[in-house]
C-alpha cells in the first residue's frame, strides 16, 4: 500500500514573514500530488490543485488554469485517495469541521480534505499580487479582495493540520474552493453546505522541501515573534 505523504514546498511562516518570491514551479509541485492548495509568485492570488490540475484565483475574481511554468514560494500537495467519506447536508463550516475532527477521534494528524457539492453559502478572499519590498502577510491581509456566491456548486480543497505544527502551515483547517464551471476559486473564509461529500485522507508522512538555492530564504532573519497572532488574522 503506498505511503499517504503531504508534500509542502516552503512554509507559511516564511510567507507570513514577507518572503514571496517564487522558489519552486507549479510542475514541480504537481509531481507530487493531485489535491491542494498554495500561491504564486509575489502572493499573487489563490492556487487551487484538484484532480492533477493546478488553477489561479485571481484578485480581480477571475479563475484561470495554470501552465505550470509559474513560480511558487508556498504550496502543499497530496496524492488524494480517501480512508473515507460521508454524505452531508445543511451544515455550516464549524459544524463540519468539528465533526470531521470528531470522527478523526483527535487532533494529532495531518488531514487531506476534500469536500464536493453545492454550497448555500460561499465566501472566499484572495491575495493580491505584492511587488518588493514585500510587507508582511497580515497587514497585506487587511485589504483583501473578497467574494461570495450562493448556490454554488464545487469543491472544498485543503488540510488539517496539529497545532503543533503551527508556523510549517496554518494550524486548524486550511481550505481553498473552486466551482465546478472552474470561474471562480480562491482562500475559503467561511461556508454553508446545503448537500456534499466529504472525503478525508490521514496523512501519514508530511515531506517539507525548502528553498536552498534561494539566498533570501536562507539569509533572511525571519521575525517569528507574532506568528501565530498574524496566522489567525490573516487566515
């Protein structure tokens, strides 16, 4: 049986620092998986991968499909395959959430998350591109371009991750959407289901890469003195 891994290409708190700059391709990142989520070059929008296929939530809230020649400085990726689902209806985000965590019996694991169906509500925000000298991500999240539809049909993609974790990713649910007409996507703040799937994959191995040829990256005194506060704000 193949090892469920959670392939993450820089770290949030990196990002949350003001370091933008791409580092790996979207190409790379796709060698490693079918499902999740990240951003581009510059904090530039929302990327969504699902079913193998990397798309772009625009800050202008247009969606577009990815080439894989664009850069990435955070991204994380898994090669989706459910340990289970179950059906939903009429749920909001909370509820769902901690049933998920609930039937998890805990909160020590990494989940892969991947919930498919129509959406009473839908409310998402995305990035704008940033150009240097980067601020650092929470203020930049201040004045975030953000969007709702109702009735809409789609996926939630995204993870779980330990508290532990806090600063390597988003601790708590990290979830990205994009609709079926692949029109509309980006960085979930909140959502309603009316009727879903949930789908739920136990990570087994979490794989961290890290930017070594980027001099930025490794000279860089990150302050990391605010981290978790600026996490919360921000996501």
């Amino acid at each position: 049986m193949t090892e469920k891994v959670l392939y993450q290409h820089g770290t949030l708190g990196a990002l949350m620092a003001g370091l933008m700059d791409g580092t790996t391709s979207i190409a790379e990142v796709l060698k490693y998986g079918t499902l999740g989520l990240g951003t581009l070059h510059g904090l530039d929008g929302e990327v969504i991968f699902l079913d193998g296929e990397a798309y772009q939530g625009r800050s202008d809230g247009a969606l577009i499909h990815l080439s894989g020649e664009e850069s990435t400085p955070y991204a994380a990726i898994t090669a989706f395959s459910a340990d289970r689902s179950f059906a939903v209806k009429q749920l909001s985000s909370e509820a769902l959430k901690e049933q998920i965590l609930k039937d998890e019996a805990g909160k020590n694991l990494f989940l892969a998350v991947k919930i498919s169906g129509l959406f009473k509500d839908m409310h998402i925000r995305i990035m704008p591109k940033q150009e240097k000298p980067y601020r650092r991500l929470a203020k930049i999240s201040e004045s975030q371009p953000e969007f709702h539809r109702s009735d809409i049909q789609g996926t939630i993609v995204g993870f779980y991750t330990p508290e532990l974790f806090q600063g390597v990713a988003a601790a708590g649910f990290h979830l990205h959407f994009i609709d079926d007409e692949k029109t509309f996507g980006g960085h979930i703040l909140d959502f309603d289901v009316s009727q879903g799937t949930v789908e739920i994959s136990q990570m087994e191995s979490l794989m961290q890469h890290f930017p070594t040829n980027d001099p930025t990256f490794i000279q860089n005194e990150i302050d990391y003195a605010d981290l978790a506060a600026e996490i919360e704000q921000a996501e």
